[in-house]
C-alpha cells in the first residue's frame, strides 16, 4: 500500500502548506477532486445476504471521480488519482454525477485532521427484484465513516454487467474492468447523516439530520424514523406519498424539505429519558433503501451540596448529589489542613440510589470528618459526564475543642431565652391589661358603703366592716372579727 500511504502523505502536506501560502483566486471556490477511501470488501458467502466474519473481507479502494469540494487553499498541486502497481486487487471507480456528496470534504481530509475513517463495501440486492435488471448489472452499497463527531455517508452504486470491446472480468467480481484495472460504477443514491452520536440535555429540543441524494428516474416512497433502545423498538415519524404522521407526541418532519432540499431531518421537543437510544432514518425510494443510524444521548446535570449531618465529635459530612443522568458519578473528597495542600481522602460511604419519575438519579456519599486540632476544609468533588469540568462543594470544620465551646455557648444562649420568654408572659399574665376589661361603672345609689370609717369608743384594730354592697345587702361575712 505504498502508493497510498504516498497519496496521502502529498495531501496531508497539501494542507499543512495552505496555511504558509498566500490566500488565492481559488480560494472559498468549489473544485472537482477525485477522493480515495480505504476501504474492505465484503465477499458473500453461499448463502445470499449472508456474510461471514472479518476473515471473509478483503481490501479495496473507493474512488470517488471528481466530486465537488470547497477549496479553502488546501487543494492546491491536488492530482488526480491513478492506479499503481501495489493498490488493492479490487478498485471501485464510482462516478457522482448523478447525486451530490455534501460531505466530501470531511471524506477527503479525514485522515489528515487525525480523524479514523472506515468504509466497507458490500453487494446490495434490490428491494423490488427485477430480473432483467439483475442480468444486466450488479450493486454494490458502501457504509463511509468518519469519527470524532464525523458524518456517515451510504452509497448505492451501479456496476453495468455488459463488456465492451472484449474488456476483461474481474476474477471474483466477474464485472467488466476498465483500462486502468478498475471496476467503473455510478453512485445512483446515497443518505447522509452529519454526526453519529448527539448529546442533548434533558428537556430541551434536538434536530436530528438526515439528507439524501438521488438520480434521476428514482421516485421517494417513505421516510420512517424509528428508535431502537435495550432491545426494544417504536416509530417516531413515519412519512408516505405526501402524508406524515408523529408517533412520538411533538416529532416533526418538514415535508417540503423532502423534495426541495432532500432533507429528512427529525425535530424532538422536551427531550425525556425515553427518548435516549439510536435513531434510524430510513429512506425508501422505489428502487433502493438506505438508512442513517443516529446515537441520541441524554443527559442532566447533577446539583450538589454539602452539609453538616450533626455536631458530634466526630462530626458526618453529607454530600447530596441529585437530579443527574445517566446512572455513572464519581465523588472524590479531599481534606486541607491551613497553610496545607488538598490530600484526597477515603472512608466514604453511600446511601442507596434514588430515581425519580423523570428517571433522574440521587444519591448522597458520607463522610466521618477528623478536623485534627487547628480545623480543616473538606471537599467533595463529583465527576459526571454531562459536566465540562467537576462540580465541587466545600465547607470548614472546626477543631472538636472548639466545637464543643460554641455548642456550650449556643445552648446557653438558647436557655437565656428561654427564661426571659418565661418571665415576660408570667408578667404579661399579671398586668391589668391581661385581665381584660373591669366592672361596669357603679352607679351612687349602688356604690359601697364603708362602715365605722372612724375609730370610736371600744375601737380594737380587728374592729372593721365594709360592705361592696348597699348597707341594706350587708352580711356578717365582712362585719368584723365577730362574724369568724
């Protein structure tokens, strides 16, 4: 494969030179670039459709004539691609005249950009056998790849059976093979997805993209998106003849951009757990069926605090972590003494996990402090996914001498308190005020009558009466010592 490793080396060159060269005419322009991918070839065994494992594949290159690419000054001294004495046994020379390729230009500069690319190409038999058809040409499908975030491209080609002018047949293809050694096909149909994998947070709304490409004379049958998740399969939209119909409640799906722009993309509102899984498009034309598999991720953000769980000695730390998705945290805790270095620590242990009706996780990690005698900080630190960076939490524990102190002073506090609430309503329960309104007023004719206001002759200090009452209402309860 040195002819290819060449290739690429000149190209990856290519590009790392653009940037040292001078903006030109070129550049932001579209060019036709032949793009070669590496591909593996896989060889059917007896029984149709059925392929054996990877020891049944063999190599093969992918050449892609003169597709449309935006030149941003890369392609600059970029040749055409021509077969070498060590390529592959198998080349497929596949013409896209027929369709577009919008994302060739990620095909073409993967492997520069560090990015792996894979491409495996396999037989393709039609969705509505035609039996003269099959006589007259085979198909093939080829799965591209790209990772770190990269679309995925599905190809259907169309390699006519007929020779000309006596050329040869491949030995295993048995197809005609051009001048060059080459297997020619045309690219009738392709779907694209821009990305593989989504991350979207919980409760918001995503778009899924899916596009498609095709020749002339195809005709669209059906859109259908269904999610695939555990085991478990449903519809999300299904679109047919100028029909569409949601079966997830709030899927959209534009029908107007099927035909104008080739754009079967999938809108989701309020993202829930559910909706986590691989999302397949698949498109239905009335010759070929091709589909995009589009990994949906969810994901919520956990909040975390830090609390005292009581104030004996040793005092409990209590991280809280909830309201997080998926299932995976990792909690770290670390101690710092003053004028000292954060030293993680272990010892933690964990309550029982805790899911909620949205299907977020809870969970909450303890930990027994050792303030030592100056005091220190503890920190817990947790780690999940759907964070760029670990959320942390942190507070001060004092030293067990001074804890006490303060608890000592706190309760005395709070008995002060108590004394002085007591003391005020007992005072409040004495005022005049809190034995509410007096007697009415005592008119003259009924007010008391005080008897012997003066002392006379015989008069002893026992000697007294008085009488709340009219002098004729007087009783020997309140005359004087004699009554007793």
């Amino acid at each position: 494969m040195r002819a290819e490793a060449a290739r690429c080396l000149l190209l990856c060159l290519a590009l790392c030179g653009a940037a040292e060269a001078e903006p030109g005419a070129a550049e932001g322009q579209w060019r036709a670039v032949d793009v070669v991918l590496s591909c593996f070839l896989a060889v059917e065994d007896r029984h149709r459709g059925a392929f054996a494992g990877t020891a049944n594949r063999e190599k093969a290159l992918l050449v892609l004539r003169q597709v449309p690419v935006l030149d941003d000054g890369s392609l600059e001294g970029f040749t055409d691609f021509t077969v070498a004495q060590d390529d592959p046994p198998v080349i497929f020379e596949a013409s896209v005249d027929q369709v577009q390729i919008p994302q060739a230009g990620d095909l073409l500069h993967a492997d520069c950009s560090g990015r792996d690319l894979t491409c495996e190409i396999s037989h393709y038999h039609l969705q509505a056998r035609q039996e003269a058809s099959v006589e007259k040409a085979a198909w093939f499908i080829s799965n591209v790849q790209v990772s770190g975030g990269g679309p995925s491209v599905s190809m259907v080609m169309k390699a006519l059976r007929d020779a000309e002018n006596g050329a040869a047949l491949h030995p295993t293809l048995k197809l005609p093979l051009s001048s060059q050694g080459t297997v020619r096909t045309t690219v009738e149909f392709q779907a694209t997805t821009r990305t593989q994998s989504l991350n979207a947070l919980l409760g918001s709304s995503v778009s899924l993209h899916c596009s498609f490409s095709m020749a002339a004379g195809l005709d669209l049958i059906s859109v259908e998106w269904r999610q695939q998740h555990k085991g478990s399969g449903q519809q999300v939209y299904i679109w047919t003849t100028g029909k569409g119909q949601a079966k997830r409640d709030g899927a959209t799906l534009e029908p107007e951009q099927l035909h104008v722009a080739r754009n079967a993309s999938l809108t989701l509102p309020g993202l829930t757990v559910k909706d986590e899984g691989v999302h397949i498009c698949q498109i239905t034309t009335s010759l070929y069926q091709v589909q995009q598999n589009i990994q949906l991720n969810i994901q919520a953000s956990p909040k975390v605090r830090l609390s005292l769980a009581n104030t004996a000695v040793p005092p409990t730390l209590i991280c809280s972590i909830a309201g997080y998705y998926p299932l995976n945290v990792a909690v770290t805790w670390t101690r710092e003494e003053p004028a000292g270095a954060a030293v993680q620590v272990s010892g933690a242990s964990f309550s029982s996990l805790r899911q909620s009706p949205a299907g977020t996780y809870t969970i909450s990690s303890s930990l027994t402090a050792d303030p030592g005698p100056a005091g220190a900080t503890y920190t817990c630190q947790v780690t999940h996914i759907s964070l760029e960076e670990p959320l942390v939490a942190s507070t001060w524990v004092a030293p067990a001498g001074e804890t006490t102190a303060s608890g000592f002073v706190f309760a005395s506090s709070l008995f002060l308190l108590a004394l002085l609430f007591l003391g005020f309503q007992r005072w409040q329960g004495k005022s005049p005020d809190a034995l509410g309104p007096g007697p009415p007023p005592i008119s003259p004719a009924h007010r008391p009558t005080l008897l012997s206001p003066h002392p006379g002759p015989g008069w002893s200090p026992g000697d007294r009466s008085c009488s709340l009452f009219p002098p004729s209402h007087l009783s020997k309860s309140c005359q004087g010592p004699e009554a007793f």
